[in-house]
C-alpha cells in the first residue's frame, strides 16, 4: 500500500515594522548590480513593495528571540526602504510584509532567492514597453516610470516593431540580440524578412551587413540631395526617414528616393526661375553636373556690385559684433549655445553681403547662360555668365578686298608658270605714286627670316621664353579669342566627368576651381591687354600662373580605345617629381571605388598587401559582397592604394607574414567566428546606447 506524500508547510509572513528589521551577515550579495538603491527606492515609492523580503528571527546567546529580525535576502529592499525613513517619506514603524524563515543556513536563503530567480527575456521587456506605450503611456512616462532615458526608451518601442516572424525567431536563439538591432533601421517587416531570407542562404550575417542591405537602395541624409530639399520638406511630403538608434547613422537614409527626386527638380525649378528673370540666354539645370562641363566655354567678366552706404554700414556693424564676441570669448573652451548661434547669424549675413552675383554687360546676357545645380553641401549653386561657341559673334577678318596686290598674289597662286619677277614686275607696273602695301609673297619671305631668327634670339633667352610660353597658354586658357599670340602652342583641356561621375563634388576640384577662379579675378578683361599685364607680374606671380596653365594640360587618363603607354610612363615620373600623394588628396578604397568592382582574387591580394596573408586566408571563404565590405572595413585608414594611383618611390603598404594576433583580432572583429548551425557569428557589433543596458534587461523588470 502506497504511503501517502507528507505534505509542504510554506514559511510563515506577517507584517514587521522596519525599526525591527536588521541586515543579515549572511546575505551572499556583496556586488552591486543592476537598479540603483535610489531609483529601487523611488519604484518602492509609487508602486509600494512588490515583493515580501526573507527574515529570521535574532536570538540571544540563550537561543531567545530577541523581537529583532536579520535579512539574509533582500538586503536591497531594504536599503530603498531605509532610504525613504531618512527621507521621512516612510515611518520608522512601517509595516513591511515579511516571510520568516526557520531552519537550515541563512546563506542558503540568501544564495537560492538571487540564483534560482528566472530574468526577464529581453523581448519580453520590450513587449512590455510596447504594451505601455499602447496603454496611453508616452515615451517620456514610460522612461520616468522604468527609471531609464528616453533614448532606451525609443530603442525599446524599436525592437518591439520587428516583424512578428523575427522576433519568434530571436525568441528561439535564433538570432542575436545586436542582429535583431540591425533589423530595426528598416520599419518594413516585408523587407525584413526578405533579407533574413537572404542571409539563410549566407554563410556572413553579421549586423553591418544586414544594415547595408536594409538601406542598398535608400539615400543618407549626408547627401546633397537630402540636404538641399531637407528633411523637413521630405517628411511633409510623405517621406519616410530610416534611424538606426543603436549606432551612429549619421542622420538616417530616405527610404522613397523617387519622392526625393521629385522634390529636388521641382525645388531646383522654382528657384531656377528667379535666374530666367535675369535674361540669360540658356538655363541649363540639374542636380549635379560632371566636372570640367565649363571648359570650351568663354566666362564673361563680370563686376562686384558696391554696396550701398546703408549695406556698408549694416556689413560694418556685423563685423564689429563679430569681432567684439571672438574677443570676449577668446579663452572660453565652449561657446554657449546662443553666442555660437548669434556668430553663425552674423558669419552668415556678412557671407550674403559680400558675395553676391556679378553684374553682366547685359548686350552679352543675351547670348550666354547659366548653369544651375546644388554643391557638395547641399545649396544652390549657379554659375553665370558662360557663352557657347555656337553663341559667339562671327569673328571679323582683315581682308581687304581693295588690295590688288593681294589680288595678284592670289593671281599667282593659281598660275604657277608665271615667275616672281614678273609677278613683281607687273606689280610695279600697276602702281602710280603712291605708297603701297608690301607684295603677300614678300612678306612671308621676310616674316619667314625673321621667324628664324626669332626662334635663335629666344632660344637664348630664357626668362622671355618663359613669358612668351605663358602668355600663349594663358590666351589659350582663360579667353575664347586667343590668337593674340605667334606661339604655335595648344593647350587641351578635357572634361573629366564622364570618367568619374561625381568627380565635380570632390575637394581637389574644388581646389582646382578655385585657384582658377583666383587667376580670373587678377587677369585683364581683353586679351590683348595681357601681355603689359604679365610683363607687370613679379616672377613668383608668373610662375604660378604658368604652373597651373600647364597642370590644365595634364591627361593621365587610361583609355582602353586610346593606348597611349609612353604617356602613362611619363605621368609616373611627373607623379614622382611632384611627390603625388593619393591617400592625402583624399581617395580612400571603398566598395564603390574599388572593392565592389574587381575580382575576389584581387580584394584579396589587398587585404593580404596591406594586412598579411594571415588576413587574406581569415576571408577567403566569403562571397564577393561580404568579402568587399570587409575589406573597406579594415583597408580604410590603412593608406592602402590599388597599384593604377601609387607614386614610384613612395613607400608601399606590404606586410609581412610574421603580422599574426593584431590582424586576427582586426578580422575576427569584423567577419567573426562561424558556428556549426548555420553561420550565425558570435560578433557582438555594437552595444546598447547606456552603459549597464545588458544589465537592465536582467534586472530592470524584476527589480529586486
């Protein structure tokens, strides 16, 4: 016959004021973790005490009970309770709901309440966020409530609005939690769960890579686009702005790029017709145009408009403010917020006045134009004053068709049999007493000895050379008319656009604009007032003209349809004699600018150049798109350069193979370790945004 199970008799609770109360020697927590005493206390203090607190009685030495009790568990209850005694928002007296223990060791209390309490699931806690919000709770309440910042908040509600399917799958440990952040930067759940689709089928589901996939085909808001329509605008409009809340994403991405584009041309519309009242002759509008879309054409010469006494004594009282707050603030380390404000305001202002638009000959308005676009950031940029060829005014010959000489020379052009004498000869024989013209054909025999010796009297003169060469190139360079020299030299100048789209927003050629732009400034308006002018500049002046006339000439550019090795050859040397450094003029490898257009052989002969083979081998199993990230990610402040941009004699970037713990943990940070059940890696990318998040999630909800 069966014995019947004895039955549990649970321990003892009743209510003991807190003056009663002890903490126990025994209480195994010495470590402070998780919720604050202080914030404990506050939660205690709007939702009163959510949880009994263990007790045992204090007996004398005789084994009496003294009406004294020791806490073993929940030391840090009591600590918040005491904290609001102090405070005197608690009586001394207070009843506190007690469980009194009796028997075994108070260490064993102590030790199983802390090891055996099951912490919240994460996504349990975001749920429950979720759920408030739902409730009626804002986004401040909630994070007054949970003693946590708005932020955590936000990043919480975030996690919540993954797609159901994913969140089952992070709730079966089949994702990460830094994956599951990933997913948060795009709301769409049907494009979440495309991509993790994708990455089933993918041995790499690092974090970084599920974001580039998420935001592929979306735009940042750092682009120039975004910038000159803002985000403002793009929101009113319907557009949707994606925000990574768990590292830094620069400003997001616009996920509708098509509504982005809508708006630029029709903001860039509106304000191109404020330039069609101007009167030019051609408008030509676009977002971005390649770089070198101005040369061929002739630039008019415009005048700075003076300022009016009452514009002059505006831009004088704003620069005497803005000198004024740089010198009472000249040893502040932090300008408040409001003077760094008022020095944009006036910065901004003295800019408006000081450069406003030339005013054109308005004869030439009518047959030039303008060229309207928006800059690298983000504003309008136009460009006034250009005039095509085919707008150019024909230009006047000195024939003179009264010159019978002229006519005879013609005459003996086509009648080759007749000599010189008698053509001189029937020239005499034409003449009356007055003075004519030179015979043509005796001309080009003068001209012809006196071009010889030229060239023998400028050979041996250097410096005249010099200034004769630069004359004919700065003709050539900055006047559509230039034939006022006897130079037989030519200065081409290609557009470089078509090559490298987006090259016109790069900083060199900003560089190079402006340094032209400077020249156009301090060169006369004719050509044929140049020569006093160059004559007039001292010898450093002319130098530097000459030397940026001639780096307009320069055409290093490989060809496929157009071989021209010797002059690549040359290009190398030229590099070489101005010490041509790639990685400071800014080119870093990208995907776009590389990795994502050459071969997995030759990403990986990078990595190993500029890591070590041990690195190459870390990422040989990847597929192109993995591998390509990777390598931008470890190459971008390495100074690596593909062989096509290296100066000969500048020092390469080769590693050696005894490169061996620092390259594995610079690879095991970005490609991670694989697992055996499908790849998923043990990188942790990034953290939650407050310091003890990791601990929140444990210990937040079940506050102890």
């Amino acid at each position: 016959m069966a014995t019947a199970a004895k039955k549990i008799t649970l321990s003892s609770s009743r209510d003991i004021p807190f003056n009663q109360l002890v903490i126990s020697q025994a209480n195994v927590r010495r470590i402070k973790a998780g919720v604050s005493i202080e914030d404990l206390a506050e939660d205690i203090a709007r939702r009163t005490l959510l949880q009994s607190i263990t007790v045992r009685p204090v007996r004398d030495a005789d084994g009496n009970e003294t009406g004294m009790f020791e806490i073993p568990a929940g030391g840090r209850r009591y600590r918040a309770l005491e904290l609001l005694v102090k405070q005197k928002r608690l009586a001394k007296n207070a009843p506190v709901p007690c469980v009194i223990r009796e028997g075994g060791l108070a260490e064993e209390d102590s030790l199983a309440e802390n090891i055996q309490r099951a912490a919240l699931h994460p996504l349990d806690q975001f749920r429950a966020f979720l759920a408030f919000r739902e409730k009626g709770m804002s986004e401040e309440e909630i994070a007054a409530n949970q003693f946590v910042s708005v932020a955590v908040v936000k990043q919480r509600l975030r996690l919540a609005s993954v797609s159901p399917k994913l969140l089952d799958v992070y709730a079966d440990d089949g994702m990460t939690l830094d994956q599951l952040m990933a997913f948060t930067v795009n709301g769409d759940h049907e494009r979440q769960e495309q991509v993790f689709e994708r990455l089933a089928q993918s041995y790499s589901k690092e974090p970084h890579i599920i974001r580039r996939m998420l935001t592929e085909s979306a735009v940042r808001v750092a682009d120039k686009r975004a910038q000159f329509v803002g985000l403002d605008a793009y929101a009113e409009a319907g557009g949707v702005v994606m925000r990574d809340l768990f590292q830094g994403d620069d400003g997001g991405w616009l996920q509708d790029v098509g509504l982005l584009e809508t708006l630029v041309a029709e903001k860039l519309r509106l304000q191109s017709e404020a330039i069609s009242d101007e009167d030019w002759k051609w408008i030509d509008v676009a977002p971005d145009f390649p770089y070198g879309h101005t040369y061929g054409l002739r630039r008019l010469r415009g005048e700075q408009p003076a300022l009016t006494e009452q514009e002059q004594s505006t831009r004088d009282a704003l620069q005497a403010e803005l000198e004024g707050l740089a010198q009472s603030y000249a040893e502040a380390d932090d300008l408040p917020e409001e003077v760094d404000a008022r020095l944009g305001e006036i910065e901004t202002a003295i800019s408006a006045l000081d450069d406003r638009p030339e005013v054109f000959d308005p004869t030439e308005i009518e047959r030039a134009g303008a060229f309207i676009s928006i800059d690298a950031s983000g504003n309008l940029k136009v460009e006034r004053g250009y005039v095509r060829p085919v707008d150019e005014r024909p230009v006047e010959t000195e024939a003179d068709s009264e010159n019978e000489t002229g006519a005879v020379a013609a005459e003996a052009e086509h009648d080759p049999d007749r000599s010189i004498t008698e053509i001189d000869t029937a020239i005499e024989n034409e003449e009356d007493d007055g003075l004519k013209p030179i015979p043509d054909r005796l001309m080009t025999e003068l001209t012809a000895h006196r071009t010889l010796a030229l060239r023998h009297a400028l050979g041996e003169q250097p410096d005249v050379a010099f200034l004769a060469a630069l004359h004919a190139l700065t003709l050539r360079a900055f006047y559509y008319y230039g034939s006022d020299t006897c130079l037989e030299l030519d200065l081409k100048i290609i557009t470089l656009g078509a090559q490298a789209p987006g090259l016109n927003d790069n900083s060199m050629a900003s560089a190079v604009d402006a340094r032209h732009q400077s020249w156009v400034a301090v060169l006369p308006k004719e050509p044929d007032e140049l020569w006093d002018a160059l004559q007039a500049f001292d010898s450093d002046s002319r130098q530097a003209l000459f030397a940026h006339c001639v780096s307009l000439s320069v055409n290093a550019i490989y060809e496929a349809y157009n071989r021209r090795p010797r002059a690549l050859a040359h290009a190398d040397q030229l590099a070489q004699a101005v010490d041509l450094d790639m990685v400071a003029a800014g080119w870093i490898p990208t995907i776009d600018t590389y990795f994502g257009r050459v071969t997995k052989a030759r990403i990986l002969a990078s990595v190993r150049e500029a890591k070590g083979t041990r690195a190459g081998d870390r990422i040989e199993h990847l597929k192109k798109g993995d591998m390509a990230e990777t390598a931008q990610e470890l190459l971008a402040a390495s100074g690596w350069l593909p062989e096509p941009l290296r100066t000969p004699g500048r020092p390469s970037m080769v590693i050696a193979e005894t490169v061996s713990t620092e390259i594995d943990r610079s690879v095991d940070k970005h490609v991670g370790e694989m697992t055996d059940d499908g790849g998923e890696t043990a990188m942790a990318e990034t953290e939650l945004q407050t310091e003890d998040q990791a601990a929140e999630i444990d210990t937040q909800v079940a506050a102890e």
